[in-house]
C-alpha cells in the first residue's frame, strides 16, 4: 500500500516547519553547533522523513508506525524550543509559534494515524 507524501498536507507543513527551524537557529552561539542546534535540526527534519519514508510502506500498519516516529520527533522538537528559550537562545514569541506548529503537526499526524486504523 503505497501512498503519496507529497500530497499529505501534514508533510508540506513539516517541511515549511524545518525551514523555519533552519533559519531560526542559525542565531543560536557557535558552541550549540553539535549539541542543541544539531539535535533540533534533526528532529525537525525527523518529522518529514519519517513521512515520507512511511509512504512507501506495504502495509498501512507499517506507514503508521513511521508516522508514530515523526509525531515523537514533533515531541522532541517541541522540547528542544523549551531550552532554546530558557537558554534564551529564542524569544518567547518565537518559541510559543513554533511550538504551536509542531502540536499542530502532531495533531495532523494523530488525525492521519486514526485514519490509517479504521482503513485497514
């Protein structure tokens, strides 16, 4: 069972989410470039990976474990912003946006994941 990734809307939200995550934290010191810069950017790209690797699944079952994935990824994203801005490497505006995309995210792929049982 194979499905179309770049049709998901929740995967087109991960990606403008990564990006934003990107540019973000370029501002963050140089000394967070292997610790929490890299650790965010990895899950934030976790996110439309794990979509689009689960895509391709053979079994429906199998695509909902990789959106399981991605949705802890959103998770971890979300706590990574919680330190960013308690290190006050973001501002508090910054980090409420987007921790509120990263909950939506992660309520499209709960929505998607409760689709993927009722059709099996």
């Amino acid at each position: 069972m194979k499905h179309n990734y770049r049709q998901l809307d929740v995967w087109r939200r991960a990606i403008d989410f990564v990006t934003e995550i990107y540019r973000l934290s370029q501002k963050f010191p140089k000394e967070e470039q292997f610790g929490l810069t890299s650790q965010i950017r990895r899950a934030a790209v976790s996110i439309s990976l794990n979509i689009a690797e689960g895509s391709g699944a053979s079994s429906n079952a199998e695509f909902v474990r990789f959106l399981e994935i991605a949705r802890r990824s959103a998770y971890e994203v979300m706590t990574a912003l919680e330190i960013a801005e308690k290190l006050k490497y973001l501002l508090p505006n910054e980090k409420e946006k987007l921790t509120k995309e990263a909950d939506e995210i992660s309520a499209m792929l709960t929505g998607l994941i409760k689709s993927m049982h009722h059709s099996r």
